[in-house]
C-alpha cells in the first residue's frame, strides 16, 4: 500500500506517459504543419506559425509546472533548427523557449483566476494564452533579428513587425481555439 502512495507522488511531480506522448505528437504535427499547410495559408505576408500554436496547445492541455514549459519551449526550439523550418539558426532556441515561458506563466495565471469551469472552458482562454505567447515569442525573435542582427532600434523593429506578429498571433489564436475544444474532447480532459 505505501508502495502505492509513492507512485502516486512521483506522477503528480512530472509528465505522466500520455502528456509526454501528447506533447511530442502536437510538436511533430506542428512541424509537419510548418512544412506543408503553413505556405497555403500565407495572407499579406503573415502566416500561422503551427510550431508555436501546437506548444501552445501542449502547454494549455498538459499544464506543465514552468520549468516543464521552458523545456517544451526549448525543445520546440530545437526542432525548429531543421534546416527547411529556419532560416535563422539558433534564433527559435530564445523565441520559443521565451514563448513557452509566457504560455506557462499565463496558463497557471489564468487557471488560478478562472477557478470556476466556464472560464478555463472557454474559447477565449487558449486563443488569449495562444495570441499573447506568439506576441512573445515573434518579438523575441524579431529583436533578435532586427537588432542584433540587422542593427536596427528597438523602436523600429518594434512598430516593423507589428504587422507580422500581430497577423501570426491571430491566426495561431484561431487555431488553438479551434483545436482545444476537439483535444479536450477526444482525450477526455477537463
């Protein structure tokens, strides 16, 4: 029986056997996206970014602790340095760990305010969480970009890229709210 007990405690510390599974096969599917439907669905220059949305989604569905979301991040990260999803290596590693990071810190936020069922049901809550981790994660690599590597100012990238992050953190909000609801269902998670 106490061997039982102590099972239990090491399962709530980390992923259990179907969120890592979970995680891995939105990170694949997002890359996959990336790879293929992303370029068709390119409007005005913006288009989604499925790596970011599928983390995301991970994330909002797993609820990792922090460090677990920074890993997801990071990992994500990595995956993007396959040569036909980067043109710019080792900038992902930052954007989407930073990403990642913010999606982590808000998904508990948010749980912890919308304790009741509604909120944390609703459409708002992964496409708010999704939209504002994309803000993050474009930024940071658009700074990256823009001014470490262009030299240009902060003030220029920042008002340049609006138009891109913005139109990218629409749509990969439209995604995330579109999918959650499906995920949850399908896997019988509340």
């Amino acid at each position: 029986m106490a061997e039982k007990r102590v099972v239990s405690t090491q399962e709530k510390q980390g992923f259990s056997t179907q969120d890592l599974i979970l995680v891995a096969v939105l990170l694949a599917a997002g890359a996959v996206l990336k790879l293929t439907v992303s370029s068709f669905l390119t409007f005005a220059g913006m288009k989604p970014n499925f790596m970011i949305a599928m983390y995301c989604l991970a994330i909002i569905l797993v609820r990792p602790k922090l460090f677990q979301a920074v890993i997801i991040g990071f990992i994500t990260g990595l995956i993007s340095q396959i040569p036909m999803l980067n043109a710019t290596p080792l900038v992902n590693l930052a954007s989407e760990t930073l990403g990642a990071l913010a999606c982590g810190i808000l998904v508990l936020a948010l749980a912890n305010v919308a304790r009741s069922n509604f909120a944390a049901q609703s459409v708002a809550f992964p496409a708010v969480i999704t939209f504002l981790s994309t803000v993050v994660s474009g930024y940071t690599f658009a700074l990256i970009v823009g001014c470490g590597i262009n030299g240009l100012g902060v003030a220029q990238v920042l008002v340049m890229y609006v138009p891109m992050v913005i139109g990218t953190a629409g749509m990969n909000a439209v995604c995330a709210a579109i999918l959650t609801p499906v995920l949850k269902k399908a896997l019988k998670r509340a």
